[in-house]
C-alpha cells in the first residue's frame, strides 16, 4: 500500500499499538493515550474490569475467573476483539463522541517492518470496528525516525533501532526510504525472560516479571562495571516459600547476552547490505536508539563497541513512533516520499 504525506495529512488519528503499551494521538491535541495494551476480563461474564496501569497492577495476582490478555504480540494484533474493546476503553468517552460526529475520520497506524498482510488486515479492521472510514499504515522505522528528528529526506544515511517488546526493527534509511532493514524477534521481553531464566536454573528462584526491575537498575547504576548486587524477592522452586536472594550483577549481563547478541546480528546484516557510501555517513552521524526497550542496560555499550559508532538513544524513545506520526498528520514533516508497506 503506497502511503503518500498528502494521505496522511486527512488523517485525525495516529495509533502506535505496541505489544507492551498503546499510543494514541490526536490532530491538535498530542499525545492522548500512552497505557499498557493490558487488559482484565472476567471470562465468566466477558465484562472488561480494567485496562492499562490498573490490569497491568493485576496481572499474576487474580483469581481463576479474571483473566489478564495481552492483544497484541510481537506488533501483531492477535485478537482483534480485545484490541477494540482496549481501545475503546483507553480513548474515554469524549474522543469517542468525536470520532462518531466524524463521518469521514481517518486514523494512521504504526505497523513493524515487513508485516504480512495478515497483520495488516487485522489493524485495519481493529480501527474500523471503531469507526474509522480509512485507514493507512505506515512503517514504525519511518515514523520513529521522524520522531527522533533525524533528517530522513537528506541523500545522507541514517540508521534507526527500534527496541519494541516483541520485536527490534533495524532500517538505514536515505532519501525518505528503507535502504536495508531487518526485523529480530527479540525485544524487551526476551531480555526479562533471559534474566527469569537465570534466576530459575541458578538461584532456584521463581521470579514474577515485575521483580526484573530491580535488575534493570542495578545495571543502570553499575554501568559498564560489571560488578554490585542486589537483593531479588520470589519464591523457592522447592518449597513454595517466599525467599530472596542477591544477585550479582555480572551474572546477569551475562545472562542477558545471548538476546542482546541477537540484536547485533541484525544490525550487523543490515550494515553488510548497505552500499559503502551510506555505511561511510554512518561512522560520522551515528547509530539512534528507540522504542520502550531502548533503555535497557547495556544495549547502548555493546552496539558501540560492537561497531565502533557513535550510538545516541532518543530523548523520548517509547513514543517516538507515535510522535512522528503525529507530526506527518500533522503536516509538520518535509515533503519526502513514504515506503509503500510490504505487501
């Protein structure tokens, strides 16, 4: 589908949503919506109990019959119906009256490198059950670009990750267009699973997604010292019973390492497909960091080292996406010409 900036332009909505939170914005208003895509559904009756934060607090401590449901993974909306029902429920009445008086309202949605049309198709009927008349899709690398502020309509080249939950998209752009691109199925959850794993098969602990955190920060402190620990509270593998234990930070960038590896291989291949001349403009301008994930420790130091280029992690990296599409709606963007998305 080809995706021109004057289509875009009649557009009043842009959606980014992700596998670990959904952006909404809004011609003249900005950024509306910035939630998980979490939901909590009691599936004796089907009535909705809470989205965002409020499922997201729920999530391993309900009962049988409250369910907790991710819509989307890996950028894929993989239940259409709870991804309309999120939605409607995040929006809040008084947007939702203002699509219905607009007969023709149209809505721009972020979609990762190389969807299938299978994927394509289930976001356009997401935000046409909602009431949109048109939909258009737009790469999430394009769109996070421009929202990083990098001048992607200059014959320079520039190199964008984006770090999603599911997924890293990795794209050298020039001229407004993809040059090379490649998407890794590993993202921030793959990272927090590595280090649940280690914890698991190292220190017989059963650790809940949220007690990663810690382990996020006490990276963060250590920065590229591999050294301090932290104290980690779960439950005993054998015994059910609450236990904590302190855990070092090397072990755990060890762990970690696998995942991030993986990361640098796709930025390796798409490097290895880009002509010389692009790589050259590379070495001087960079490599940008973006998406939710961009954060993580350690991320930043081992692409630098493992190739030698500047890495800069955007000021806002979770809604960079969202914000530049944001700005090509809103007709912010210099005239350049817009990938068609992948058939």
């Amino acid at each position: 589908m080809t995706i021109s900036l004057a289509h875009l332009r009649r557009c009043s909505t842009a959606v980014d949503l992700g596998a670990a939170r959904t952006r909404v914005y809004v011609k003249n208003q900005g950024l509306v919506v910035d939630a998980p895509t979490v939901a909590a559904v009691n599936i004796r009756t089907g009535a909705m109990l809470a989205v965002g934060d409020q499922a997201e607090l729920m999530d391993g401590r309900t009962p049988d019959y409250i369910r907790v449901v991710r819509p989307v993974s890996g950028g894929t909306i993989v239940d259409i119906d709870m991804a309309q029902r999120l939605l409607r429920h995040l929006v809040g009445d008084k947007l939702r009256k203002s699509w219905r008086r607009r007969r023709s309202m149209r809505a721009a949605v972020c979609l990762p490198y190389g969807s299938q049309p299978l994927s394509q198709r289930a976001a356009v009927e997401t935000l046409t059950g909602l009431g949109a008349r048109q939909v258009e899709l737009v790469d999430t690398l394009i769109a996070a670009a421009v929202g990083c502020g990098l001048p992607v309509e200059h014959p320079e080249a520039t190199m964008i990750v984006v770090c999603g939950a599911g997924t890293t998209q990795v794209a050298v752009l020039s001229l407004g267009s993809i040059v090379a691109a490649e998407t890794v199925p590993v993202g921030g959850n793959a990272i927090d699973h590595a280090v649940i794993q280690h914890l698991r098969l190292h220190h017989e602990l059963m650790l809940p997604g949220r007690g990663v955190r810690p382990l996020h920060l006490l990276l963060s402190t250590t920065g590229g010292l591999a050294q301090g620990s932290t104290e980690v509270h779960g439950r005993d593998l054998h015994s059910g019973q609450a236990r904590s234990v302190n855990v070092d930070a090397e072990r755990v960038r060890h762990a970690i390492a696998t995942p991030l590896t993986s990361i640098l291989d796709g930025i390796g291949a798409v490097l290895r497909r880009c002509p010389p001349d692009l790589v050259a403009d590379l070495g001087e301008r960079g490599i940008m960091l973006a998406g939710g994930s961009a954060l993580i420790p350690g991320l930043e130091t081992m692409i630098n080292q493992a190739t030698t280029m500047p890495v800069h992690i955007a000021d806002r990296p979770g809604t960079c996406a969202v914000q530049g599409l944001g700005a090509m709606i809103e007709g912010k963007v210099q005239p350049l010409h817009l990938d068609p998305m992948a058939p």
